[in-house]
C-alpha cells in the first residue's frame, strides 16, 4: 500500500559551518569563540579540543590566543578542515622537536 508520509519534501538540518550559518550567530549575538592559552604543551592540546568540538558539531566562529595558542589558533584559522589541521600540527611538532635538539646541543 502507498504510504505519503511527506519525508521527501522536508528539508535537512542545515550545516552550522555554513557562511550564512556563522553570519546568522554574529547577527543574533550567539557567535561561538575560542580562546587558546599559552605554554608549549598546551599546544597539542589545542589540537585535541578543536577536534573534539568539531566531532560534537560546535562551530567555532572566533578563535584566538596568546603564544601557542595563538600558532594553533592561526593553524586552525588557516585550514578549517580537521585532518589537514592535524597534519599540519603533527608536522610542526616534528620541526620544533628537530630545533630544540640541535639548540640543545649547543647549549650543554
């Protein structure tokens, strides 16, 4: 038997990621920031709690941060799409990791 239960006609939720959806919080006061602290381990941290809030669908309409944070923050600024942003920061970690052994040679 036919059933018409309308389903086709209904509209999906709409992505919070959107540039409209994002223009909308600004509009209505309800934009979402974040503000990423300092100290060198904290900065994968941050790596960790931006993904987890891009997993639980909270978009992140502002960001910033002072010292790490802010690298992180700009990483994130610049990429808004979570694996590459990890891959970016793992690279990171690999670099700075590289120079504090080739500094520390020097200073011991």
């Amino acid at each position: 038997m036919f059933q018409n239960d309308y389903t086709d006609l209904l509209e999906p939720d709409p992505d919070p990621t959107t540039d409209f959806a994002r223009m909308a919080r600004f509009l209505t006061g309800t934009a979402i920031g974040l503000v990423l602290g300092g100290g060198g381990a904290r900065g994968i941290a941050h790596v960790g709690m931006i993904q987890a809030m891009h997993e639980a669908g909270i978009p992140i309409d502002l960001i910033g941060g002072t010292s790490i944070g802010a690298f992180m923050g700009a990483l994130w600024a610049d990429e808004l799409n979570v694996k590459g942003y990890i891959e970016r920061a793992k690279d990171w970690c690999k670099v700075i990791s590289f120079l504090i052994g080739c500094f520390s040679y020097y200073l011991i």
